[in-house]
C-alpha cells in the first residue's frame, strides 16, 4: 500500500505540470554521445511519446556529430574544426547529408513509431522546415573565417510544424538548412533547436547533454545548479565556470531565452526518464535557465 501511495503522488504531483503545458510547444534537442546509446535513446524517446500522449507538442532537432566523423573516417576523409564548428567541403557536405538525413532521423522516427506514436521526418527530402545564409566565423585574431557549407538558420517553417503537430505527429528535423538558392548547409543542432524554439514560442528547450546540468565544478555532480537565471549564466561564463563545448549549448539557450522561450532545461541523456523528471516534478534533475 505504501508503493502504492507513493506512485498515486507523484502522478498527482505530475497532473499539475501536465495541465498547464498541454497544447504547448516543447523542442528537445538529441544529439552527441546519446546516440551511441541505442538504451538511452528509446527511453528519451518514451519521454518524448509520453509528452505527446499528455497534450505536450514536442518538436525532436538532432544532430549527429560522432555518426558523422565515423562516416568520414570510413571514406578516408581526416574531420577538421574552425573555431569549434566542423569544416564543411562538399565531400563532408555529403557525408553529413546521407548520415542525418538517411540514417539517424528515419531511424529516430522508427523508434518513436514502435512505440506508438506518430512521428515524420522533416529536411530536404521531405518538406524543409530549416532557412539558413551561409556562416562566417570570427578568428581569435578578429579576422574573418569561412567554415565551408556551414550556415545559421535565419527562418523556420512555422506553419509547415504547426500543421504536423496539429494532427498528433511529432516532427524529427535534421540540423541540415538549405538556403535561398536550395544549397544545402551543415548547421549546428543546438543553434537550430533553439531557433525553432524561438519561432515556435516554445515552453520550454530542453538540451540532452552527458552532464546532468551546469555544474560549478565539473567533475562533481553534487555541484549541479537547479535554477539560474540568464544574467547568472552570462556571469558563469565570464569566470570560466561554464567553459568548452558548454558555451555554444548555454549560448543558444540564452538567445532562445531572450527571444520569448520561457524556459530552457540542460539534462543528463544518461539518466533513465530525465526529461520526465524535470518537466512533471517539482524539484526537477538537471538545470533549468530562465530570462
């Protein structure tokens, strides 16, 4: 009787969060190690299905970054980086292409189809939700540096989201833009997770990391922020606490933050039913960031 009141309050403790995010957008970034993980991926998925069967309208942006330099090692081809972003000829343009947009997006819409819910994928092939303009990147020297077919996303198809997730569908969009002309470009995921945020006045962002959050000390879990606010955040990167392939993440939720996102979560990929536990429980399990 105690295993069953204990599991009765925290379904009551979730009706809550489950009645004020219903019909609300909420993009998840997956993306980095968490995709070697085929256990760790369907059990995000499962959040991501649960959201979805509880009235959430939940919008999956990945990345692939580790598929991607397994591929190129493969076609003999040695990955570089400029400035943190990866340098992007028409052979890698290729590569990245056929990786997320053929292999790792139609197998994420599987899995969340065995599980039984609908899902799509959304790209080039399909119907293209991602606008972007060629990126140039700025030198430590403050010179300018162009990263190849690497862009920023400068429009997001709106309409075309809102449509898919009117009918129960959860749309799976690969971090590949095409531009004006109908180029392809390379683009970051986690940029791109939150320009759909923005343009879909998100609830909430939620970024899968291999770290349950910001962490004030890096090496200790115990040290992980529950709440921070956006200026907190800026000051954690101005003494170093935030440092390496943190900043883009915490960066993109800023800007998310300040064009209307209400909230912005960085969870552990790691963690069983991590996204669960910070969007339908009060206490929360990774870091939430908020304007």
């Amino acid at each position: 009787m105690q295993e069953a009141t204990r599991k009765t309050s925290t379904l009551i403790e979730a009706l809550g969060w489950i009645q004020q995010f219903r019909d609300r957008y909420v993009v998840v970034k997956l993306g980095g190690s968490t995709l070697n993980d085929d256990s760790a991926v369907n059990g995000l998925l499962t959040d991501v299905v649960f959201m979805a069967t509880v009235g959430m309208r939940p919008i999956l942006v990945h990345g692939g970054g580790n598929a991607i330099s397994a591929a190129m090692a493969v076609a003999g081809i040695e990955p570089r980086f400029v400035e943190g972003r990866r340098w992007t000829d028409k052979a890698t343009l290729d590569i990245a292409s056929r990786v997320l947009v053929e292999e790792i997006c139609p197998q994420i819409v599987d899995r969340i189809r065995i599980q039984g819910a609908r899902a799509t994928g959304i790209h080039f092939g399909t119907e293209n939700a991602l606008t972007a303009r060629p990126l140039t990147l700025q030198s430590a020297a403050a010179t300018a540096v162009d990263p190849g077919h690497v862009g920023e996303v400068t429009r997001v198809d709106r309409d075309l989201l809102i449509r898919i997730c009117s009918t129960g569908t959860i749309p799976v969009v690969p971090s590949i833009a095409l531009d004006e002309h109908g180029h392809r470009l390379n683009v970051n995921a986690d940029t791109a997770a939150a320009a759909v945020a923005q343009a879909m006045d998100a609830e909430k962002l939620v970024f899968l990391s291999d770290i349950p959050g910001i962490l004030t000390q890096i090496d200790d879990p115990s040290t992980r922020l529950s709440h921070v606010t956006a200026n907190e955040v800026r000051q954690l990167i101005d003494d170093g606490t935030i440092a390496g392939g943190m900043v883009p993440k915490v960066q993109a939720a800023l800007d998310a933050l300040q064009s209307g996102v209400r909230k912005v979560h960085i969870v552990d990929a790691g963690m069983p039913h991590s996204m669960l536990l910070e969007i339908y429980s009060d206490a929360g399990v990774g870091t939430e960031i908020v304007g």
